[in-house]
C-alpha cells in the first residue's frame, strides 16, 4: 500500500534550520536515505516555505473564487513537503513517520489506487 507522510515545519524545526542548515538538513537526508534503503521510498518533494508566501485560491458552490496570500489555515504548524512510501500497511507507515528525527508533525494517509 502507498502512503503519503505529510510533513509539517513547526516552530521548533524552524528556530533549528536557522540555527545550523547543513546539521538538520544531514539529519533530514539521513532518515529519508534509510527510507530508500530499506525499498520504501516511491518519491517526494519539499516545498520552499522560507521565502515566498503561497497562494491560496478558494471556490464557492457558486463558483465565486477568492486568492489570498498565505496558508490556507494559519498557525504554528506550515506545510513543507511530502513522501510516498510502500509499506505492507498503516501501521508501517506510522512507525516510518514515528522515525523521522526532526521535531516536525507528520500526517499519514492512504493513497487512494488507481483503478
């Protein structure tokens, strides 16, 4: 099964980027190396979070549509990247996420297949 570990910056990886890049960034690559190691990692991409503001574009039942800058929903915790994984099942994919080595937030969710 595939799975989608959403990564969230918060506060705490934030203050440790900027305080040593090329530390947390060697801690980061270890774990996701390991992922592909180990045959689970299938892809992923990190966003820049850091320099531009995102784009958020909203459309009502109406088809009204609004575009702001920033977040969709504001707070501590900001959207930074994601990976795919094959594991055998959910479980697997909380423990891969449970490893991740960095103070970030990780959401687990299936894939939905392709028929």
């Amino acid at each position: 099964m595939k799975y989608a570990l959403v990564i969230f910056e918060t506060d705490e990886s934030r203050r440790r980027i900027r305080a040593d890049r090329a530390a947390y960034r060697k801690e980061y690559e270890g774990w996701i190396g390991g992922l592909a190691a180990a045959g689970k990692l299938v892809g992923g991409d990190a966003l820049e979070t850091e320099d531009t503001a995102p784009a958020t574009v909203r459309t009502t039942a109406d088809g009204t549509t609004t575009v702001t800058d920033g977040p969709a929903y504001a707070g501590e915790e900001t959207l930074g990247g994601w990976f795919v994984v094959e594991v055998a099942d959910r479980a697997e994919a909380v423990e891969l996420a449970r490893s991740l080595p960095t103070p970030e937030t990780v959401e687990v969710r299936p894939l939905l297949e392709s028929a």
